[in-house]
C-alpha cells in the first residue's frame, strides 16, 4: 500500500512538472548564468540518424526545465554535504573564494604563441611603443585559499614563456606586486576578474613601465555589495558571500570625460550604473563587452593609448583614462577590421595588450 501511494504522488509529481515546463515561457537568456539558453531545434532527418538532433534536444530541454536554477543549488548543496569541493568545474575554496579548473593544453600553447606573433608583428609594423599586460588569475595568487589536492598549474612559467618571446615589446610582470598585496582585495571571490583595488596596483605597474606619473587621488565609491559572478552562476551554491563592487572614482574619469563611443552609443560616462539592476555588474564598467570603445577626455597632451584586450581591461578603464587624451579599446573577439589600419587612422601614440591568462590559453 506504501508503495502505491509513494508511486502515485511521484507520478502526480512528475506530471506537475511536465505541465508546467509546457505552461511557463521559455526564456532566451539566463541572467543568472550570463549566457544565451539553446532553441528548440529545428527537424531535420539527417540530424536525426547521426544523433546530432537528439543532442540538441536534450540541451534545449536542460536549459528550459522548469524551476531549473533552484534544481541547479539542491544539486550542488548536496554534493557540498557529501564533502565535495569541486561543482561544475569550479573549486570551492576557503573564505567564500570560488576558483574555476584551468586545463594547460597543447592548444593553449599556441593561442599563446599566435597571440604573442601577433603582438610582435603588430608592433614592427606600426613601430610605435608596444607593451603587454599578461595577467594571472586568481587560482595562482590565491592557491592558499584552495581545497586540498586542487590543481594549481603555475601560471609564472605560463607568463615568462609568452614574455620570453616579445621582439621590441616591453613586457610588464606584475606577479610579484599581486602575490605581496594577496591579503586585499584583490580579486572578486564569485568571478574571475580583478576588484578595482587589484586593477589599481596594474595601473600602478603599467606607469612605472611606461614612464608616466600616476594618479593617486581617488574616492573609493561602493556602488554594489550584491555581485555574485561566473563562478557562482556555475558553482550554484547557496548562501555564497556576495561580492562588492568598488569604483575608484575623481575628476579625471568622471567630470573628465568629454564623450565615451561604443559600438551602438555614445555618453559621457565609463560607468553604466543599470548594469547594477542585473546579474552582469561587472558590465557597470565600460558597458560590458564592446567591439570597439573610445574614451575622450579633457586632458589635452596629444597622447593616445590603444588597448587590445580581453574584459579585465574593463576594470582598468578608471585607471588608464587618468593619462591620456584619448584612449581606445578593440576586443579582438568582435573587432573584424584591420588594427594596423585603426592604428594609423586615429593617430595612435601608445598600444598596450591586456589579458588575462585563462582567457588565452582557453
């Protein structure tokens, strides 16, 4: 008799549920996963006999499950209580600090040997000083703050590889300055970039290579203590300490700013406060991912400063404006003209490639 009524109100549970995944709108977009969810696929025979259908099928149907977040959290809550400290490739570290798995492959060599002929060959023939940025991620700076047996593939030899191969390209290694200042703030705990704070002490690095002065006035504004980031939107853990999101804030990138050109507007403003109203705050800085952003200001000295870049250069925007008249952004990923031509076209002075190394290797 139990096992009858346990049967029916499973049954009647199940139903529910298929009911409901019929009843609820399917979504495009997942917010708390930051990405775009799969369509329902469209029939095709062919796709159907080699399995390909059935695939994209099941993906469609993962991504559209209904209540399919909270199933996500009661999936890794109970693994966390099992004394798993990994979840979706994502390692559970100490003091609320999430760390995403970084694979070192064959491939991830050459993006870094193709990324570096890039600098090289971009810098020979535009002749104008070049500098990289290769940033380590959090899992290197902070490896005390991982669980037991976690691999920590080391970064440093990643970074002096690629700076070993510069031709006439000023490489700035900022290693030792983020390992010494590893107790602050330095990266966010829930995503994978860098806090304004880790992105001032770059800036500081950056100035000290390029021969420049730099600003040291600030107000530290908190403009969100609500971020929670990639790492968090793949681990899905439950009350996971939130983030907060500081901007460094003066005259120079504020009043400063005379026009800010990104791909479909144009402000006055490096800072978007509606992506505070989001699950993507980290796009507050320089309005999320564009393919090309230039930044005008009211500092008259001739001197402009060409960023190709990944998005940790999203952070150092506050920053990098502080010296320069001009300042531009190309994210390779979406910037589908010649940078060579761009370079010439708008007077460039200075170019500096910013990224960071999971993003290259990965």
């Amino acid at each position: 008799m139990k096992k009858k009524i346990f049967f029916m109100v499973f049954m009647c549970f199940w139903i529910i549920l298929v009911i409901l995944n019929f009843i609820i709108p399917s979504k495009s977009f997942s917010e708390n996963e930051n990405r775009m969810l799969a369509s329902i696929p469209k029939f095709d025979i062919e796709d159907l006999f080699d399995g390909e259908y059935i695939d994209k099928l099941d993906e469609y149907i993962n991504d559209h499950f209904v209540f399919r977040d909270a199933w996500l959290k009661i999936k890794s809550t109970s693994e966390l209580l099992l004394g798993k400290t990994e979840n979706n490739g994502v390692y559970i570290g100490k003091d609320g600090y999430l760390f995403e798995k970084i694979e070192y492959t064959d491939t991830g060599k050459q993006n870094i040997d193709k990324l570096v002929n890039t600098i090289n060959k971009l810098q020979s023939d535009t002749n104008i000083p070049t500098y990289f940025l290769f940033i380590p991620n959090s899992i290197y700076i902070n490896q005390e703050k991982l669980p037991k047996f976690a691999e920590t593939p080391n970064q440093e030899d990643t970074i002096n590889y690629a700076y070993s191969n510069l031709q006439n390209v000023t490489a700035i290694n900022v290693i030792d300055t983020l390992k010494n200042n590893k107790d602050k703030y330095i990266y966010f705990r829930t995503d994978h970039h860098m806090t304004s704070q880790g992105a001032y002490l770059v800036y500081l690095e950056f100035c000290k290579a390029v021969g420049i002065e730099p600003v040291t006035e600030y107000n530290q504004e908190t403009v969100s203590s609500e971020f929670l980031g990639t790492f968090d939107s793949k681990a899905q853990i439950i009350n996971q300490k939130k983030d907060d999101i500081i901007a460094y804030k003066n005259y120079n990138n504020t009043e400063g700013i005379e026009e800010v050109k990104y791909d479909k507007e144009t402000t006055n403003s490096i800072y978007n406060e509606e992506y505070l109203n989001t699950k993507d705050k980290y796009s507050y800085f320089l309005n999320g991912n564009n393919a090309n952003v230039v930044i005008k200001t009211k500092i008259k000295n001739g001197k402009k400063l060409l960023v190709v870049k990944d998005s940790y250069a999203h952070i150092m925007s506050q920053f990098l404006c502080q010296n320069y008249e001009e300042v531009h952004f190309i994210d390779p990923r979406y910037f589908n003209n010649s940078v060579e031509e761009y370079i010439k076209q708008n007077n460039i002075t200075e170019t500096l490639f910013l990224y960071n190394v999971s993003n290259v290797i990965s």
